[in-house]
C-alpha cells in the first residue's frame, strides 16, 4: 500500500460480483468525503472471489485516481476481504461499509467523530431508537431477532445490530483481535464485536440512515445457519480467547 500520513482513514468496500455498482458507488463515495473528514483518506476495494469483472473495474479505478486502490482476493468471504485489508494497511482507522452504500454517507464523519474521541470499535445500528430505516417486515423481524438472540446467548451490552454493514475501526486495538476470529464470512462481524466486547475494548453504536438495497446477495438460510453454529461456538470458546487481551 502506499505510504500513511500521520493521521489516515481507509474506506473498505468489500465486494462480491459487483461489476454493475462498483465504479458509481466509488465516485458516489470519494464525492461525499472530498470535504468533511479533516483527515487524508482514501477508498480500498477488496475483491473477494469475484467473477464477474469486478477484478477489472476495481483495477482500472486504481489506475485512474490516487484515492482508490484496489486488492484482489482469490477466495469469497467479507469476513476475509476485511482480515485481509486491516492486517496489512498503514492507516490509523478504517471504516468498512457495503458497496450499495445503503447507509447515509454522512455517517462516514460520525464514525472518525467517534473514533478520534476515542472508539476502538464503532458500529452503525438499524435498530435503534433514532435510526430512520426503510426495509421490508421480513428483513427487520429475522435482524430484531437475531440481535436478541445474541444478547440472550452471550449476555452482550455495547451493540444491537452486529450485522450492519457499516463499521470504524481503531487498526491498532483491533488488529490483535483478527487472529482469534474464526469466521471468514458474514458472521466475522459478529464475532469480532463480541471478542471486542469481551476484551474491554471501546465499542460503540451509533444511529444511522439505511434503505434496504432489494438487490442483495445474502443467501438468508444459509447466513441464519451460519450465525447459529457461530453463537453456539463463541457461547463455548469467546471468553478464554480473550482472557489475555
């Protein structure tokens, strides 16, 4: 990667065969982050297995614009497009977000608000009170009910949404954290905010703007079973990885 200023925030767009998104969504973000950040920034584009000619959009946007790199990655999973770009970048912070940008992209400076204050960790939330969500009645009661199950299952405080995909990272607090994440898929975020939790660190949830993209490529069953066998094993195993954080 190319070298750090002293202060520098990496914006991750992990993606999956998003050809037909990509390239509007990284000029839709680079726009709304021109001005407000107060910070150097740039836009990282993980490619996570992608067949579609994602690879080569993603490349050809690095070549074209200094704020915009990009990696490829061999095999699928947003849990391992993010291992992957916050074990190897030099930026202070780094906030990841769904290439369909669902969540308002002034959001972006709440996030290294928060971070800079002092957050190690900082989490978007559909759920709570002053949220304004558009989605639809499925989506919202299966997402209520996972974020209780979690609650219930690991006795968890500091987050309600562990599936939003829109999260800040402090890099040095939550690099130490990446090896003891089992999963390389969408449960990773799960996962890293309960070891966060548990380890003592700052996390934080804040409120958010979000319209459901209906073009999603969450394969719902196999997600909730995924997320099912990952509680079961954090309810097991979570608290002795940390023990010595």
């Amino acid at each position: 990667m190319k070298p750090s200023s002293d202060s520098l925030v990496d914006l991750v767009l992990p993606v999956y065969n998003e050809a037909h998104v990509l390239e509007h969504s990284v000029h839709r973000l680079a726009a709304a982050v021109a001005g407000p950040l107060g910070l150097d920034w740039r836009i990282l584009v993980v490619d996570n297995g992608s067949t579609d000619g994602t690879s080569a959009i993603g490349g050809r946007l690095a070549g074209q614009f200094d704020h915009v790199q990009f990696l490829h990655l061999d095999e699928k999973g947003r849990g391992r497009a993010l291992r992957t770009a916050w074990n190897e970048t030099d930026a202070e912070f780094s906030i990841y977000m769904d290439v369909d940008l669902s969540t308002d992209l002034a959001a972006v400076a709440e996030v290294v608000a928060l971070l800079r204050d002092g957050a190690d960790l900082v989490t978007g939330s559909r759920l709570h009170r002053e949220s304004e969500i558009i989605r639809c009645l499925k989506r919202e009661i299966l997402s209520r009910g996972y974020n209780r199950l979690i609650r219930w299952v690991l006795h968890t405080r500091t987050f309600d949404d562990a599936q939003c995909g829109f999260k800040g990272v402090r890099i040095a607090a939550v690099r130490p954290l990446l090896p003891l994440v089992e999963n390389q898929e969408w449960f990773f975020d799960t996962e890293l905010l309960v070891l966060a939790e548990y380890a003592g660190l700052d996390v934080r949830t804040f409120p958010i703007t979000w319209i459901e993209d209906l073009d999603t490529r969450v394969n719902i069953p196999q997600t909730i079973w995924e997320d099912l066998r990952g509680l079961m094993r954090l309810r097991r195993t979570a608290k002795a990885l940390v023990k010595d954080y």
